[in-house]
C-alpha cells in the first residue's frame, strides 16, 4: 500500500513497545478465504448486519469529524526522528486522520515491528476456516462464529468471514487468550478503520492481546477488571460512586469502549480510543484506565431513570463531548489515579457487585490513613 511506504522512526527509548519479533515468511496465501464456501448460508447473506440503535446515531459522528487536526499531522511530517514520533505520539490523543490510521496504528503500535511485513499473513491465516476452528476447539469456535457479526457496526458477509477468520487465528496463536467476548467489538473496529485485509487486522490484533495490553483478556479478567476496579475505586473516593458503572466499566474493559452495557458506542469515539490505546506514549493500559475515567464521569453526568436510557444518554455524551472526555482522559492517564498493579486479584469471579465492593474498597484503603490522621490531630487538641 502507498500508504505504508514510509517508515514513522520511533523515539528511543522505546519502552511503549512490548513484545514481538520480526517475523517473515517465504510465501504469500493465495486467497485470504479459500473456504469461503464456509459462508452462512442464509438467504439474506450480503446484506448488512444492523450494529445497533446507538451505532452512528447522531448526525455529529461522522467518519470525518472523527480525523484528527490534518494540519498538525502534516507540520509534524516535517520533523524528524524521536522528535516527529513523539510529537505523534501526542497527536493520538487528538485523534488520527482516517487517511493516516492504517499506517500510524501499524507503526507505532508496534504491530509492523511484531509482523516484519503486516500484510503477509502469518501461519495460522494460511490455514482454512475449518482447521482453525480444529485447533481451537468447538467452544471457541461456536462462539466466535456467534459474535463475529455483532461487533457494533454493519458488515456484509465477506466482512464476518474476515473478522472470524482473524478472532480464530488469534485464539490460536494465542491460547493463554483464546476468544473472549469484547474482542469481536474491537476486531470490527479495526476492520471499520483500515479495511477488511486480515493479515492487517490480525497482527494489530495481535499487537494488543500479545503486547500493549498483554494479558488483559486472558484467565478470569483479573488483570483488566482488576485494573479497571483499583483505578475507579480511587477515583470514587474523589468523586463518589455510580450504581451504572459496573455494568458500563465491565464492558468498556472488554470491548475497549465499543460498547456500553451492551450497546454499540459511536464509531468516531471506538476509534479515537484505539488511537490512544495503540499509539499514546502512556500505554496501552494507562490510555484504557485514563479514557475508563473520564468516560466515568460523563455517566454520572447523564440523568436517565433506568439501564437503557443512561446507554442512549452516554452514547449521545460520547458523540458529542468526544474531544473533551478524550482531554480529560489524556490527563488523567498519567496521574497516579491509573497507577498499574500488575497480577491483582480482586475477586475469584467478577459479578454484579464487584466494581462497587472493589470501588468502596479501594476507597476506604486510601480514606483510612488521612482520616485516622484528622482524627490524632483532634485528639491533640483536647
């Protein structure tokens, strides 16, 4: 592709990149879905898919508002070395022009340092349909083809065969992993964002379960629930708690803010967020707590008598304060309020009532010492 011919230097040193060698391979697939014939074969099979009532619902949440200050992109083309690449790296929290997100995401993500050539595919999309699902046994298999078309957005039928293709491959490459629900949501979005070519959606894919947020959609969740609680938990204490927030905090975890309580969040807002979590210098955890808390806030700031009406109001709040709860997210991920504690199991098993006990927890653990403090300062009074 044109757009990937030049090569973003990366700022030295590098320690937003985890993960990955240079991986090549000798030969290229000679179609991307040689088994297409594994379609579904329903009647309605090219039409789209329906993301949802929320999916684009205002007129404000167009593919174009959602690109980033062109200008400043272009005045940073002319700098160079770590000096260009950190000043994109800032840039990520603006958003990426649409244009430039294939080629910015697969750099600075470290997705081409994973893959070598990202548009070659690696082993596992050399495989059929059938054989992945061989490999990644039925259960996996069952669901993945069950959520492939329900990812938020519209596709067509070579669409979901992409994206189940891609969630098979990487359950396979990655078994510590396997397929969790909310990965579908955030392999629509790449799709959505650089095209249905599934070597590119694998290794960004790849990028994140394997590198800027390793581990987040792996065992019980621990590691992403666990994250999400501590950092809500503190921010609860600073600015009380939200009955709405497991529901919405559990979802925005495992779909990376595609969704919220089960409703697709507006395409310009999922991808703004993949801007910062695979290009932000924070990293990728830190950008996921930082727009986790500021989106926290913006649902406290949405009146609505039950679940469904706080979904329609935060999806309309996400359209149209997009950019401000992206700044507020900027900041606040590098405050220690998202302060990563890594292998922090909270739970056995997340539940209805887990963000509240955790949130009350947390909050007390970090009340309890300033208050016993104003409390020996009253005694010494007396």
């Amino acid at each position: 592709m044109a757009d990937d011919a030049e090569v973003l230097q990366q700022p030295r040193p590098t320690a937003w990149i985890t993960g990955g060698g240079a991986l090549t391979y000798a030969r290229v697939a000679t179609t991307s879905n040689a088994d297409a014939e594994d379609l579904d074969p329903a009647p309605q099979e090219e039409a789209s898919t329906d993301g949802g009532l929320d999916d684009d619902a205002t007129s404000t949440d167009s593919d174009t508002e959602s690109d980033g200050d062109e200008a400043a992109w272009a005045a940073a083309d002319g700098l160079d070395g770590d000096h260009r690449a950190l000043r994109v790296q800032g840039l990520a929290w603006d958003g990426i022009p649409q244009n430039r997100r294939r080629r910015v995401w697969l750099e600075l993500s470290g997705a081409r340092a994973r893959a070598g050539d990202p548009t070659v595919p690696p082993p596992e999309l050399r495989k059929t349909t059938e054989e992945l699902e061989n490999i990644v046994g039925s259960r996996i298999a069952a669901d993945v083809k069950l959520d492939c078309g329900r990812g938020g957005g519209r596709t067509n039928s070579r669409e979901r065969m992409v994206l189940r293709r891609v969630l098979l491959a990487v359950a396979a490459r990655f078994p510590a992993t396997g397929y969790a629900q909310g990965l579908n949501v955030v392999a629509q979005t790449l799709l959505e964002s650089v095209g249905a070519e599934e070597s590119i959606i694998f290794w960004l894919l790849a990028e994140l379960v394997d590198g800027r947020l390793k581990g987040w959609w792996a065992g019980d969740f621990s590691v992403s629930l666990g994250s999400i609680a501590s950092a809500l938990g503190k921010w609860s204490a600073l600015n009380g708690e939200d009955e709405c927030l497991p529901s919405f905090a559990t979802t925005w975890a495992l779909s990376l803010f595609g969704q919220h309580a089960g409703r697709p969040t507006p395409k310009a807002f999922r991808r703004a967020c993949l801007d910062a979590i695979l290009c932000s210098n924070e990293g990728g955890v830190q950008a996921v707590l930082g727009i986790a808390l500021a989106a926290a806030d913006v649902v406290q700031r949405c009146p609505a008598e039950d679940m469904v009406g706080r979904g329609l109001a935060v999806a309309r709040a996400f359209s149209n304060e997009r950019r401000q709860v992206l700044l507020e997210a900027s900041r606040l991920a590098r405050t220690a309020l998202v302060e990563v504690e890594p292998n922090q199991l909270l739970f056995d098993a997340p539940s209805e009532f887990f963000w509240l006990h955790t949130a009350r927890r947390v909050a007390e653990a970090r009340l309890a010492p300033v208050e016993g403090q104003a409390a020996a300062q009253c005694l010494k009074r007396f």
